[in-house]
C-alpha cells in the first residue's frame, strides 16, 4: 500500500524530514563497549573476603549477626554469602534481568513504516514535472496480540524468578553436604588420632612383652596392621576433609584462602532432628502445591497456554493502515489505505495443533513432578527414620563400649587387669565413636534428602532466615 503526503516545497520538506530524524537519534541508546579483563576478574577473586561491606549489608538486611570478626560462620550465613557470590546464582540474577528486559521487548508497539518517493514527468511542460511523496504503513497490532505478548513474558519472567529459587536451593544443599563432609572428617580425625595413639601404646607394651618372653611376635604383629590401617584411614580423612572445604569454596564463591581464617560451626550437627506427623503432613501437603519445580512446571504449562491463544488469535488476518498525502503537479491528494492478510490456503492449523500438543505435554509434565515430589517425601522420611534407628542402636552399643572400659580401669586399679587389657577396651570405645560418627553422618544425609524433598530446612540457624527475604534481597522476589 503506497499513501502519499503532499509536499508543496521539497526543500522544507527534506528539512523537516533532516530535523525528525536527528530528533529520532537524540532517543536511541548507545553502545558502550564493555570488554572482558581475565586478569583483573582473577585478581578480584583472589582478594574476595568474607569481611567485605557488601557482604555485611547483605546480612543486615535479614537481620543476621556478622560473624566476620569473631570468625564463626553457621550454615545460615555462609548461605547469605552464597547468594551473593555463587556463580550459578549470578548468572540466574542475569537470567532474570535478560527476561525482564523480554517483558519490555513484548510491551512495546510496532513502528510504523516511513517511505520517501518522488517521480519526474518528461512529458510535462507547463507544471512542476515533479511529484514528491511519503509512504506509511501502520501494523493494527494492539489490544489482544499485545496483551498475549506481554502476559507470556510474565510467565518468563516468573520461570526465571522460580529458577533461581530452584538453584538457590541447590546451593544450599551442596553447602549443606559440604559442611558436613567437613564436620564429620574433623570429629573423624579426631577419633583416629586416639586411636593411633592408644595403638601405638599397645604396640610398645606388646613389644615389651615380646623382650621379656611373655608374648610371641604374632600379637605385635597384630597391632601394627591395625595401627598401619587407622593410619590410612587418618590420611583418607584428611583428604576428605580438604575436600569438603573446596567444596565450601565452591559453594560459597569464596576463594579457600578466604575461608582459612575462620571457622564454621555447626552446634547441631550430632543431634537427632524430631520430626512429628502433623509437622511432616503439613509440609507434605505444602510441598505437592508449591514446591519450586512444581511452580516451574505449572508456569510452563501457563506460557503453552497463552502461546496457543496466540496460535489461534494468529488465524485471523492482521490489519495494516496507511493515511497518507501527495502532492502530484500541483495537485493536493489525501489516501487512506487498507492491508489484509488473506487466509487462503491455511488458517494456522499447524502451529495451533502444535500448541494444543505442547500444552498436554506441559499438563502432563505438572503430574509427573507432582508424583515425584510425593516418592521424595515417603522415601526420603523412611530413610531417615532408618538412619535414626541405626543411630540409637549405636549409641547403644557405644554406651555398652565405654561401661567395659570404666570396668577396665577398675580392674586395673585393683590390680585385677593389666595396662594392654584398659587400651583394648579404650580402643573398643574409640571404635564405637567411629561407627555411631558414621551412622551421623547417614542420618544428616538422610535428613538432607528429606528436607530437599521438601523444599524447605527442618533444623539449624536456617529457620530462622526465611526464604522470601532472602529471595527479595537477592533481587529474585520482586
């Protein structure tokens, strides 16, 4: 469609025409260019310190102490300095904005279309042989299409929010493990080193009875394969420990060195969690409406919804007008112009079948995640019931190690038993330390799972920060 505007002196025409677009110009936004600096970004990570300012607004806001001159950091904090400095996190934060800026790309009207024209007529001779014209063209694109447009960015913007709320989470978790990776190696260590000291004691009094003819070699023997293999065992624990501490690291987005002059603490960490059914069925009930993934889901399925109202809204012709004016040879003409879309030969049976496919797919997916939050929970609860048991037990059995042991340093002061008789029973003690340490750490894990089953902390200083500050401090809860 050509529409024609009359122009009845052409250079003030190509000055108006010079002075809009400048106009136009003085609107737009610059590109500034914003290089990558590998050293300078190594440099700053290396420096990262968990006693920076930024940090500690941050946990002014949710209303934490700051622990970075005392140097004792709980699980809740070093969750606080994750979500400031995790780079999974980070680039969920730039994900949300990139979706924030689609909401203002579906929001905005289309341009119309401007075209400058001009014919000379080599057969006039009387008039102006010149005709001067502008072509437009403007797309009827408000009211509903617009309207779908921005309602599906909605439900990206909010995919992108529920996403960093999902990885949010899984930050927490992985800290979470790593922490007591980190505890459990400590208490390990701990354990092994008694161990090895009150083996290496029975090792010296085996050989002073292999000197004196009161014991044959095999018993030293004995003792220095165990003593090697608690050693072994020592320097895995070791290993262990180092590693969970990268893995703080990780976690955290705070370099090792940054965390090497504090510690973590984590009071808890032997305690049984009690769990009730009327706590457990509330949070069950919670977690098959509202868990992250679920919300996902049904934000997913929301967008197949609105793009097949899109595809069927896409059957009907769009409409384009063109008013319009000219100046042909002196002669003043005003037009209006009409563009329709003809449905011809389909009417958008493809893309709108497509659609009303991708949505039962959606539909279907919400079920298959409702189901699976449900088997997370009932298995989850049962394993940790499991792990308690098997803690109890040994507990038990450790209670039983440590009665022998006071019995053997009864005897021995009554002279009934011997030096090597009170180490093996403080050996035996030691032992049991290990396995109930053990059986801790299945239960934390075990509880871990259940809690990531749930979405949501049953214990620790973590209660206390509530997950929709943290998300709004962090920029996800707008």
């Amino acid at each position: 469609m050509i529409n024609r505007m009359p122009v009845t002196n052409p250079s003030q025409s190509r000055l108006c025409i010079t002075l809009g677009i400048l106009l136009g110009l003085t609107a737009c936004a610059h590109y500034r260019a914003k290089p990558l600096d590998l050293h300078s970004s190594a440099q700053q990570f290396a420096a990262a310190s968990l006693t920076d300012e930024q940090l500690a607004a941050r946990l002014a806001a949710l209303h934490l102490q700051n622990p970075a001159y005392s140097g004792k950091w709980d699980r809740a904090q070093l969750l606080v300095v994750a979500s400031e400095r995790n780079p999974k996190l980070m680039m969920a934060r730039s994900q949300m904005k990139a979706a924030s800026a689609a909401r203002t790309t579906a929001g905005a009207l289309p341009n119309p279309t401007l075209s400058l024209g001009s014919e000379y007529n080599l057969s006039q001779s009387t008039e102006s042989p010149w005709l001067w014209s502008v072509t437009t063209d403007w797309l009827l694109d408000a009211g509903l299409h617009r309207q779908l447009r921005m309602d599906l960015a909605d439900t990206g913007l909010n995919a992108a929010r529920l996403e960093y709320a999902e990885i949010l989470w899984s930050v927490r978790s992985e800290l979470r493990a790593a922490l007591l990776g980190y505890f459990i190696s400590s208490q390990r260590i701990q354990l092994l080193n008694r161990t090895i000291n009150n083996q290496e004691q029975l090792l010296e009094l085996h050989r002073q009875r292999i000197t004196q003819g009161e014991a044959v070699a095999s018993d030293a023997l004995q003792v220095e394969l165990e003593l090697a293999r608690e050693r072994s065992n020592l320097a895995e624990s070791l290993r262990l420990q180092n590693a969970a501490c990268a893995q703080i690291a990780a976690a955290t987005g705070m370099p090792i060195t940054a965390l090497q002059t504090q510690s973590m603490v984590w009071d808890d960490v032997l305690h049984v969690t009690s769990i009730d059914e009327v706590q457990l069925n509330h949070l069950r009930d919670k977690a098959l409406l509202s868990r992250t993934d679920l919300e996902r889901a049904v934000s997913n399925y929301q967008g197949r919804e609105l793009e097949l109202q899109q595809a069927v809204r896409h059957q009907y012709p769009q409409i384009s007008i063109g008013p319009g004016f000219s100046w042909d040879h002196g002669v003043k003409k005003i037009s209006l112009g009409l563009t329709v879309g003809l449905p011809v030969f389909n009417r958008n049976q493809g893309p709108i079948a497509e659609a009303e496919s991708a949505r039962e797919l959606a539909g279907e997916q919400v079920l298959q995640v409702q189901s699976q939050i449900l088997n997370e929970i009932e298995s989850a609860h049962q394993a940790y019931l499991t792990s308690v048991q098997a803690l109890q037990e040994a507990i038990k059995q450790h209670d039983a190690a440590d009665k022998l042991s006071v019995q053997a340093q009864q005897a021995m002061t009554l002279g009934a038993a011997d030096r090597i008789e009170v180490i093996a029973a403080q050996l035996l003690v030691t032992t049991q330390s290990l396995t109930v340490l053990d059986n801790v750490e299945r239960m934390q894990q075990a509880l871990g799972q259940l809690e990531d089953a749930l979405r949501t902390p049953l214990s620790g200083p973590e209660l206390e920060l509530d997950r929709k500050s943290l998300l709004e401090v962090s920029g996800a809860g707008k």
